[in-house]
C-alpha cells in the first residue's frame, strides 16, 4: 500500500490537520530533544494504557502481573532512572499466555490485539531511545501535555460505555501520531525521517484496531461518540497551547 493510499483514512478521521506552524516549530534545532522525549515518553503510555485495559478487563490476575513484569523495566528506565536502555531490546518479551477471566465478557480479540500493541509500543520505544544515543540526546523529565487528558476528562463512567470511549480516544491518539510522523518526516534529516516514515503501518494499524474493538464491545453504534471526540481532539490540535510537546496545539507564540 502507497503511502497516500495509508493516510488517507486517517486524515478523513481526524477533524483537522496538523497546523503548518506546529510543524515549523517541531523541526526547530533546538526543540528536538523535547519532541524525542516526548516521543519516547508517549511509547511507553502507549504500552501502558493497553496494559491496563487489559488489566482491568480481561485477564485473571496471574496473567496481569505478568504484563506487569513485562513493562516494568522499561518503566523503571524512566521513572527511576535505573538500567541500561541497551539491556531492554532483550525485555520486551511475554513471559506466558494471557489467560482470560472467567467471568469477562471481553473476548480473546481485546487480548490479542492489545498485547500486539504493547509489543510494538516498546520495540518504538528502544529505537526512539538509539536515536536519541545517535543524536547525544539525554532522558530528562518533561511535563505531560493537555492532550490526552483533554480527550479522556470526557469518557463516560459507566460500563461498557468507559471502556469504548478510551479505545474511541486510543484510536485518536494513534491516528494523530500517524499523521504528524507523516508531517514530519520530509523535513527532518534522512535518518529521522525514515524512521518516522517505518512506523506510519503499525500506528494506522493500531488506530484501527481500536475501532474495531470498540465497535464490537459497544452495545450502540459508535460513530456519534466518535464525532464527539473527534471535535474534542480538533479543538485541542488547533488552539493554542502554550506547552509545546508532540501532540500539542498550536504554538501560542504563533
């Protein structure tokens, strides 16, 4: 599939495109450690989010201590700055099978398709940490951005309903990341751009898969809680914000 053919979808979800001038900020020498460390930090949430999905609803707690121990070294590399970031390309297994609970009503699919994604999450996550060796770019601690808990301060706090507005907000994260890589990559050098160029398939991938599994969870027809956030995600892409991070608004200074 064309690289065109990839992003179309995705540009026809998201409510609005990434502003020029978030762009002509994000490619500025001087900010490329804090969109890398952002980079790397929103991995690890990636893999963390689905962890706790999982977690919560479909495994016994054998199999959810065992997702635990899977991330926990790549979290202790960054909270408590412990490890050698080299040693986690050898972590990033799945010591057993995720064992159902028995009384989920949460198929097998939501387990797959999450564990897959955790998995890709943390590879992403050690290659953002050798390009941030290539470039003499050192770990430090960054505030969170407005944006993901801007999307997640409107998910409904009713069951089933919670849990398919977060895969509803796990598929607008994984679509803007998609298209901001896209948006970057032309101007950033050749080995940036590759690389942003190499996870464009398993983010468009992921963002579908949260679709799906939301569809299929929701007892109703997704598609107005879908606009809903998608007006909420737009907003936050295209006003301004005063914290420049991978996924912030607009630059307020522009």
């Amino acid at each position: 599939m064309k690289l065109e053919e990839l992003l179309e979808p995705i540009k026809e979800f998201l409510g609005c495109e990434t502003p020029n001038e978030w762009i002509e900020a994000a490619v500025k020498e001087e900010n490329l450690p804090v969109v890398l460390i952002d980079h790397l930090i929103c991995e690890l949430k990636a893999a963390q989010s689905a962890m706790f999905l999982i977690r919560k609803y479909a495994v016994d707690k054998d199999s959810g201590d065992a997702l635990l121990e899977w991330l926990k070294p790549f979290e202790t590399l960054i909270y408590k700055r412990e490890g050698n970031w080299r040693d986690l390309a050898d972590k990033n297994k799945l010591t057993k099978s995720m064992i159902p609970k028995s009384n989920t009503p949460y198929g097998q699919e939501l387990i797959d398709k999450m564990v897959m994604l955790i998995k890709e999450e943390l590879h992403h996550f050690y290659q953002v940490l050798e390009i941030m060796d290539e470039y003499g770019i050192d770990y430090q601690s960054i505030t969170p951005c407005r944006y993901a808990k801007g999307m997640l301060r409107h998910v409904k706090t009713y069951e089933p309903d919670a849990l398919v507005d977060k895969l509803i907000v796990g598929a607008y994260i994984e679509a803007r990341s998609c298209e901001r890589f896209a948006k970057l990559a032309p101007h950033v050098d050749k080995r940036l751009g590759d690389f942003y160029i190499s996870l464009l398939r398993s983010e468009a991938r992921h963002y579908q898969d949260y679709l799906t599994l939301a569809q299929e969870i929701s007892e109703f027809d997704i598609t107005e809680r879908v606009v809903y956030f998608g007006k909420v995600e737009a907003e936050l892409i295209a006003t301004p914000d005063e914290d420049f991070k991978f996924h912030s608004g607009l630059p307020a200074c522009s």
